[in-house]
C-alpha cells in the first residue's frame, strides 16, 4: 500500500542509513522522486531473477534476502532492517537479482527509482565511498559466511547465529537478552545452512544446557559468553 511520502529531511530512519550525509539539493531530489510503500509480513519484495528496476531502502520492519534451493529449502543471506538497502549491488552490476526479499516483520520501504539513485551516486563523492566501502562490507560478510559453512559445525553457527540476531534485535534483560524478532524455525534453519530438525533438537539442547530459553516465539539468550565460547567466537 502507497502511502504518503514522508520528506527524505525528516525520516528518522536516514540517519542510520547511507543518506544520512546528503545534501539538501539531493535530498530534496529523493522526496521527490521515491514511493513510501507499507508491506505486511509474508509479502514478497522482489524475486531472484527478476531485473531490478531501483533501490529499496528501509523505513522500518525487517526484510530476509535468501536464496532457494533445488529442493524449495531457503539459505537466508541477510536480514535487512532500518536504514539499509536493498538491490543496489545487482543494480550498479546491471544484473538481475541475485536472491529474492521477503517481508519477516511488517515494514514501511521507500523505492527509489534507477535514476534517481545513479543521479545522486556520479554528483556526491561522499555518498559514492559510502556505497563501494557497504559494497566490499557485503563481500566480506559473504566470503565469512563461505568460511563459517565449510570449517564450523553447525552446532557452532547456531550458536554464533544467536550472538548476532541477539547483537543486532536484542533487548536488554540485566544478564539476559530477548531476541525481539519472531523467526520460525525453518528461517533460523536458512540462517545456520542446515535442516529445520536439526536446529529444533539444538535450540532444545541449547536450553537445557541453559544457554538459552523461550518467551512465546521469541528466543532468549541467558548466557553469552556460553554461546561464545561454544561457537568459537573468540577465535575468529
């Protein structure tokens, strides 16, 4: 659903995103030119294959890029949430995309025509280091997770797993941390690479091992440093 665009100048969401230093003329050029969309959860972003016609930049809500098997089974890359973006490495490549984006929490995305994005890239010097140094980021993060899949457990990544969406959802509890996000087991499964059985029996022998425990669907984390030392974090 369309809603009506809130000013790139007021978006509190901008400050934790690469647009956070535009300047007024450019940022102007961007209010004029986006759609603020509100998407429920479940709905599709954008699929693998297809050819990207802009950018997505997040408002808020959270949005999955995964990856799907022969066997229909989803390898999630990222969890994306406010202030990042989504579809500008295939756009700068002139590529389609190279994994599908799906909804995980209900989210307000901003589109940014091709454009209008290419525009602001070739004028703003500081804005194009930005972009290249998320582009080498977002390889690095990949080439990680290439290492994590061939040399660790997967006992090991499920545990790491759970360091991460803790860092990066988590609610402070005094020595515990809620993870606010509802994951189904099958995208916490496309999160670690393995089957949605195995990270069911872990998650339980995670608890009883009091590492961890349930609130509803929301996971959360008793004890850290246990899950650090189990994952080999240290020694990363």
């Amino acid at each position: 659903m369309t809603e009506k665009n809130t000013p790139c100048e007021l978006c509190l969401s901008r400050k934790f995103s690469m647009f956070s230093g535009l300047s007024e003329e450019h940022l102007c050029n961007l209010s004029d030119s986006k759609n603020l969309i509100s998407h429920k959860k479940g709905q599709i972003l954008f699929y693998e294959g297809t050819k990207p016609l802009g950018v997505f930049c997040i408002s808020s809500g959270i949005v999955k890029t995964y990856k799907t098997a022969s066997n229909g089974k989803e390898q999630i890359i990222r969890l994306a949430q406010k202030g990042d973006f989504l579809g500008y490495t295939s756009l700068l490549g002139e590529e389609t995309y190279t994994s599908s984006a799906t909804i995980v929490e209900d989210a307000k995305i901003c589109f940014i025509p091709k454009e209008t994005f290419l525009d602001i890239l070739s004028k703003d010097n500081n804005f194009h280091r930005r972009l290249t140094k998320s582009v080498c980021q977002t390889l690095g993060m990949m080439e990680n997770q290439l290492t994590d899949a061939t040399q660790k457990t997967i006992r090991e990544r499920l545990a790491f797993t759970l360091i991460k969406l803790s860092e990066s959802y988590g609610v402070d509890g005094g020595e515990s941390q809620k993870i606010d996000l509802v994951l189904t087991r099958e995208e916490i499964a496309g999160l670690v690479g393995t089957a949605t059985e195995t990270v069911i029996r872990l998650l339980s022998e995670f608890k009883k091992d009091n590492l961890i425990k349930f609130d509803g669907k929301r996971i959360i984390v008793l004890d850290q440093k246990g899950l650090a030392r189990l994952s080999d974090f240290y020694n990363n």
